[in-house]
C-alpha cells in the first residue's frame, strides 16, 4: 500500500517513492517527498540542499547531527 499525503492546497505527494523528489505545490513553496519523507520548504534551493544532504548522509541529514 502506497502512503500519500495531502498539502494544504489539495495536491497528492507519494511518501513511499524509492528515491528523494522535489515537487513544486500549486499554492506555492516545494515539498521534499520519497524514501517516507514530507518537508515543505520556500524555496526550491532549501529542498535540493535537504534532498543532497539525506542522500549523502541519511535520516538525519548532516554529518553533525
């Protein structure tokens, strides 16, 4: 069974893809989803540095934390 979440604006997001995706949201703002992650971030620079950080480091996205 796949999860899904629903952002406040109404679009689907897929938490169980195999791989990290950042997704535009129609009422704004990126969202970070795959691999059982949802994070919202303003800007889409936020999301690629979070997304480059959990593939190279794991969960908990840092080699500090």
């Amino acid at each position: 069974m796949t999860l899904l979440k629903v952002s406040p604006s109404g679009q689907v997001y897929d938490v169980d893809l195999p791989y990290l995706k950042v997704t535009r949201d129609e009422a704004g703002g990126w969202y970070l989803h795959g691999k059982g992650h949802f994070l919202y971030f303003e800007e889409r620079e936020g999301a690629e540095a979070k997304k480059r950080d959990i593939e190279a480091y794991g969960v908990m996205g840092g080699p500090n934390q």
